[in-house]
C-alpha cells in the first residue's frame, strides 16, 4: 500500500484553529517548510498583514509574487500555492519597515482572497507530504538523492556534508529533502516554486536529483576553469620569476639595454600585425639576439635584419582620393599639351573610382624623348590620386641583387631597391617610378630585367621575395610606373607587362608656350625676380629654340633662359642705375655666344641633278638630309659614304634592284649597271644614320643622276620602299613633318599606309603652309618629283619604234 506521510503539526499546535490567515506576498523568495528565512517588510500592505498577525497567533500565509516589478499585487499576481509560517522574531527598522523571522510550517494553497482592514485574508488548505511509491523505490531514489548530495557537498564549500546522516525515517526524508532545495543556491524562483508545489515526496526528490545533476556539472566546469586559470597564472608567474632571472643576469653581464631594446621590438611587432612567416622569422630572430653578445657580428646581423621587417609597412594604406576634375586639372597646371597621355591616365582614374574591384592597378610606361616631362608626369599621377611617391632610378644597374636584395650571408647586405622604395613610402600602395628602364643592363652577376618580371606581374608581385627578407611581401597594391627614352631598347618579356603611352617630342609652339606658362614664371620666382625687371619677347624665346636648342624637350631651353636672369641679375648688381632689361638678339648673342645650332644646311643650286631632300626622325626631334648622288664611269661599283647604318645600306641595294628592273622604262639602257659607279653621299658624315625611310629619297636621287633630270625644289620625301616599287609606312611622322615646315618645304611626300598618323597630326600641329601628299607606289614618288615626266619619252619611243616596225613590214610586202 502506498504510504500517506502527514505533517504532525496542523493548527492545532499553535492553540486555535483558523480557516483564514493574512498574506505576505514577498519578491524573488520562495520559503519551504521547516526553513527560517529573515524578511525585511517594507510595504504598507504587508506591514499590516505582519501586524495582525502579531496580534493574533503570530502565523501567517506566505506565498511569491509572480513579477517582482508589481507593488500592490492583486490575485492574478501571486502564486496560489505558498506556506503556512509563523514568526518567530520582530524588530522594527528605523525607516519603518519591520525585519521579522518567519518559520515555514507546512505546504498550503489558497482557495479565496479576501482584503480586510489594508491587507489580504486568504482560505486555504493545507497540503501534506504524499508518497505513492514503494517504501522500496522510495529508499532507492533516496539514496540517488544522497550520493548526488554528497557530490554537489564537495564541490560546494558551502553545503553542509553532514546533512544527509541523520535520516532515518520517511518524515526525516521529506524535512532533508526541503532542506537539501534551500542549500542549492542556483535555483530560480520557478524551480524552489516548483519544489514547493510538488507535495509528493518521490516526485520532488526526482526533481531534486535532476537539479543537483544539473548544478553538479556547472560545478565541475567552473572547477575545470578555474584549474586552467590557475595553470596559466602559475605558468605567467614561472615565466615572469625566470625573466626576472634574465633581467639580472643580463644585468651582471651588462646586457641590460639589449634586452630593454628586444622588449621594446617585441611590443612594435606586436602592433604591426605581421604576417605568420614574418612574425615566426622575427620571433627566432629576438632569441637568438638574446643569447648573443650586444656587439658581435652575428648580432648586429640579426638586429638589421629585425629593423628592416619593423621598419616597413605591412598593413598601412593611403586612401585614393579620386576627382577627376582635380586630376584633369594637376595635370594641365604642370603639363603643357600631351593631350593622349593624359586622357589615358584620366581614363584610368576613371575606371579607378567606378569599379570597386578594381584593386590591381596597370602598369604603365611613358616612352618618349628626353625632357619630354615622363618624370614629373608620374608625380602629377600620384598627386592626383593622393599616393605617396617613390622614383626608383634603373639606369645603369647591371645586378639583379639591385632588384632582389642580397642575402643575409654577406657582409653589409640589404635589401633590393624595390624593398628600400616600400620603406621610404611608408605605405603599401605608393606610387613607384622606374626610371629609365630601357637602360638596364646586365653582366655575370645576372639580369635585373629578368628579376622585374615577378615585380611588374600582377598575378605575381602579390608574393614577391626580396632575397634579404626570406617572406612574401605583398606589392599588388603598388602603382608602378616606367620611363624609357627607346622602347626597342626593353626586353620584350618586360615590355609585354607593360601598357606603353607614347609621348613625342614638343613642336616649336609647345615649346614657345611652356616657356611662357613654366618656365618663365618658374626661373622668375627661384631667383626674385619680377616681370618689369627681366622682359624677355616671344621672338626671343623663338630665337633659342631654333638657334641655342636641339631638343624634344625643353630642359636645355630652361637652362638658357636661367642663364639670361643670371647675366640680368649681374647687370643690375653691376649698374645700380639699371632698374630693367629687355632682351634682344644683340644681347642674346652677346650673353650666349654665337647659334649654337644651325639648320640642316641644304643645297642652294638650282641645278638639282642628283639631289633628293628626305626626313629623318632623331631623339631630339626630326630633321632633314639630303642624298647627293655622282654617276661616273665605271664597272658597275656602288659607293656609300655618311655613316650608314646596315639597314640604310640595304635599302639602297633595293633601291637600285628597283631601278634596274624599271630601267626601260625610265629610258636607261640595259647594261648601265655595269658600264656606271655610283655614289651615294648623306651629307654631316660624322653623324651615324639607319633605318629605312629613306628609300624613296635614294631612289629619286640616284633616278635624278642617272636621267640627268632635276628634282623639284623644297620638296621632302619619307618612305620606305620594296622590290617591286611599292611604299610602306614608316615611323615619327610628326617630328618628320615639323621639320620639314621648320626647313621651309612646301610639299612633302609620305605613304599612303601612314593616313590615319597623319589625320591626328593634323589635329593637333599646325601645318598651314605644307602640301602633304600621299603615295603608295614609286611610280607616283617620280611623278610628284621631277618636273617632267620620267615616262613620257619612253611612250613617245615605244611609239615611234612601233612606226618604224610598220614602215619596214610595208616595204617588205611591197618588194
């Protein structure tokens, strides 16, 4: 039979039995039976239910609020199960609250509420302690309880272990099982609540068992915790007794500032968020500098090596600041005309600030003349986009350790050029310019264009190594630029990586307008100086250019006009009386010396037998030359004298292959190849010449000599010419053209194949005053050069032969 456990005090042991009993409703506690809990009173509504039950029999009805938040709690707010108590002790506070302490009696549950005089008087029913199981089942679950308990005992200080010992009978079970709740001290108000409710003992010692699990595995994890915590506090205070150690014996040793000085290179690595290679290098590093004496070699080796890995950027970036007005607008203010160049770096900067994902920048090459502006182009391009800039100067370097670095081993090693430029950037997206590219060179110690391919890859600069570093260090993000005077001159694997814009040389107008927007305004400030004091004309400045200068750019014309302010600046110190100076010819002449550089000097005879004008294209520009041609009596020799390049050479020998197959034509006898010498003569000998634009001015000038016709005057030609008489395009068309307005030609021949150069050229240069004609074969080269017709002659003999041949077979029939 199940046993019934009845709770032997009722209300009969306090002397009166009452069916009503005051509430104290109390917050966040639950009070169990057979527990004495101190509570503090406060609130006028429980004041008076304590109050009266003072007056009474000191028992009242205990129960929990629901939510802690409500003051005056009504019969939906409170839980409808509580205890039955009585006070034991009162004291009163000096706030007017009263402290008391309450006794739990018994499980109850109210089944009316009712307010009388300011407080609650509730009905309720006691609920005494049930057992439906087997008093069997009811030990075993008993002795489950007890061992959880005596686990949860060792693991809590705070629990009493010797609680459980004095059980002996079923009502002992169901007081140690209340007992055993109020010593759990993580329970929730809903669980002591539940506790509370569940008045059957075995039910609420599974619950128990099931609470105690639960606190027991919180108890073992913050033990586990707390054992790991205290492992690595053992295990700092070991480390910082041994440093200690090592502080001293630095110390004893005069080591003492090396070690400060590791500390401190420790803390800066620690900030710079350095790669795990990176970081595992300079780590093995400091230990090894630790165990090493402050001024031996070795250390002084570890200690550069650690410098350098400290001293770059790793993470740091310069935001791009991108307007395109601003960029359209540097990039006028410094430059004058170079209109393709800067639309492709304003397309750029374009693509740049549109598309997010565009984080690999192109490689460009500005390839052009000297004093062209590529230098200061570049700037202007970092400027525009708010970079740090680095120029990185390639001419003349022959070893590829220049671009790599050298490796530790060797005595007074370092880092690659590329790697110095990281560094002096301080950031990781600089722009850096390589100078001169097309002026590396290379000997036994390697090829430094070979080791830029990995530099000026973008698929693989991303892990580029420096021989001196030993770890990948990151240059995707760099913006590299190149100059180069002759792209021919660049290996063509490096040239493949890079996107080349062309920059020509200036025309005399670009030139006149530099100086008058640059360098003028420039010189004028350097040396303090002002417009009223030094007045120099456009035609002066005209005078330098074509007179005093010989150049694409303008640097030599900067020095010019510096020198003038000088000679000016020395007149003034010179005559106090001298308050301003106007520059003229006369004086030019007088401060810079007799023309420093005369034009091409071109035949003045009328007699232009053998002569024919070409152009040519120079570093610094373009120029005319002209081809002299003798015929003398021979065996069939062929002189050429200038300084002629194999190319130049070899098209002369297809120019005269061409003459030879036309030599009917032109009205040559078959043989004259053989019974002629002839002499080919480009004038300024000592000037070296190649290339094979000049072909159709051999051509016309050997054609000149040998049908003893005269070429027409101030008349230029350009093109390279075939076997078979045809004319190919040929290159630096603009330089080619402005020297031949500058030589004062009125008709210029180019070939067809060069059309679309020409229609930009004429877009930008100004070339009123000069024919330029078209041609694509030697046939109409002939026609436009000489003032008669080579070919008419010979249609006049073919007809008078066919007359003769007519004649003669009449006659024959006739007889």
């Amino acid at each position: 039979m199940p046993e019934m456990l009845q709770n032997t005090e009722t209300n009969e042991s306090v002397g009166l039995e009452r069916t009503t009993l005051p509430l104290l409703p109390l917050k966040n506690v639950v009070i169990l039976p057979k527990s004495i809990v101190p509570i503090i009173v406060g609130r006028s509504l429980s004041i008076k239910a304590v109050e009266h039950a003072l007056k009474q029999d000191h028992t009242l009805f205990i129960t929990s609020q629901k939510d802690q938040n409500v003051e005056n709690p009504q019969k939906d707010d409170l839980f409808t199960h509580g205890t039955r108590a009585t006070i034991l002790n009162v004291s009163h506070m000096p706030n007017g609250a009263l402290k008391i302490l309450a006794e739990g009696i018994c499980r109850s549950k109210i089944d009316s509420f009712n307010e009388d005089e300011g407080f609650i008087n509730v009905s309720y029913t006691d609920l005494p302690t049930t057992s439906l199981e087997k008093e069997v089942e009811l030990e075993a679950i008993w002795r489950q309880l007890e061992d959880l308990y005596h686990t949860y005992a060792q693991l809590n200080e705070k629990a009493p272990a010797d609680l459980v010992e004095s059980v002996k009978t079923p009502q002992d079970i169901d007081y140690i099982a209340d007992t055993i709740a109020v010593h759990i001290s993580n329970l929730t108000l809903l669980e002591r609540q539940q506790l509370l409710e569940t008045y059957d003992l075995s039910e609420r010692m599974i619950l128990l068992c099931g609470m105690l699990n639960k606190e027991i595995e919180i108890l073992q994890t913050e033990q586990r915790i707390r054992g790991r915590i205290q492992t690595q506090v053992e295990k700092s205070q070991r480390e910082y007794y041994l440093t200690e150690q090592m502080k001293a014996i630095h110390k004893e040793l005069g080591r003492e500032d090396q070690a400060a000085e590791i500390d401190q290179i420790r803390k800066k690595t620690d900030g710079l968020k350095l790669p795990k290679d990176a970081q595992e290098k300079v780590e093995k590093e400091l230990k090894r500098l630790e165990q090493m004496p402050a001024l031996s070699s070795e250390a002084v080796v570890s200690r550069n090596y650690v410098d350098w890995i400290t001293s770059l950027p790793w993470n740091k970036v310069t935001k791009d600041k991108i307007s395109l007005t601003q960029a359209e607008r540097i990039l006028d203010k410094n430059h004058f005309g170079l209109q393709k160049a800067k639309e492709r770096i304003v397309e750029f900067l374009a693509a740049k600030k549109f598309s997010k994902k565009l984080d690999r920048s192109p490689i460009l090459c500005l390839v052009g003349p000297p004093g062209v502006g590529k230098t200061s182009l570049a700037q202007s391009i970092a400027k525009s986009v708010g970079r740090e800039f680095v120029r990185i100067s390639l001419g003349g370097v022959r070893d590829e350790a220049e671009i790599r670095g050298h490796r530790r081993t060797y005595i007074g090693a370092l880092p690659g050029k590329i790697i110095q430029a990281m560094k002096k950037s301080g950031v990781t997206n600089p722009v850096i310019l390589l100078d001169e590219i097309d002026k590396i060179s290379q000997d036994i110690h390697g090829d430094p264009s070979s080791a830029l391919l990995e530099v000026l890859d973008p698929e693989q600069n991303s892990t580029f190594v420096d021989h001196f570093l030993d770890t990948e260090y990151d240059l995707s993000k760099v913006m590299f630029i190149a100059t180069a005077n002759i792209a021919e001159n660049i290996p063509y694997p490096l040239y493949d990586r890079l996107e080349v814009i062309t920059l020509s040389g200036y025309t005399d107008e670009e030139k006149r307008e530099i100086a008058k927007q640059f360098l003028l305004p420039k010189n004028l400030n350097e040396l303090d100086l002002s417009k009223r004091q030094f007045q120099i004309s456009e035609s002066i400045i005209d005078m330098l250019i074509s007179e005093y200068t010989k150049e694409a750019g303008v640097r030599q014309l900067e020095r010019l006009i510096a020198k003038l302010m000088r000679k000016a600046i020395q007149r003034f110190l010179k005559n106090d009386a001298t308050k301003q100076i106007k520059v003229s010819p006369a004086l030019t002449k007088e401060w810079l010396g007799n023309i420093a550089f005369k034009k091409t000097s071109l035949s003045q005879s009328n007699e232009r037998i053998g002569l024919a004008t070409g152009l040519a294209w120079t570093e610094v520009g373009g120029d005319v030359l002209e081809i002299e041609t003798s015929v003398l009596s021979g065996k069939g020799n062929i002189t050429l004298t200038g300084q002629l390049g194999d190319v130049m050479q070899e098209s002369a020998q297809a120019g005269m292959s061409y003459i030879r197959s036309r030599s009917s034509q032109l009205g040559l006898k078959g043989a004259f190849h053989n019974t002629k010498d002839i002499h080919i003569h480009i004038p300024e000998g000592a000037t070296p010449k190649d290339g094979p634009s000049a072909g159709i001015t051999i051509i016309t000038a050997v054609i000149s000599a040998l049908t003893d016709k005269k070429t027409k005057p101030h008349l230029a030609m350009t093109g390279e010419v075939t076997l078979q008489g045809r004319v190919l395009a040929i290159g630096g068309l603009k330089e080619k053209l402005l020297a031949a307005k500058q030589h004062n030609m009125n008709t210029v021949l180019i070939p067809e194949e060069n059309k679309d150069d020409f229609e930009e050229i004429a877009k930008e240069v100004n070339l009123d005053g000069l024919k330029v004609i078209q041609v694509n074969s030697m046939d109409q080269v002939l026609e436009h050069a000489f003032a008669t017709n080579l070919f008419k002659k010979k249609a006049i003999r073919k007809k008078k032969t066919a007359v003769k041949s007519t004649t003669k077979k009449r006659a024959i029939r006739k007889k």
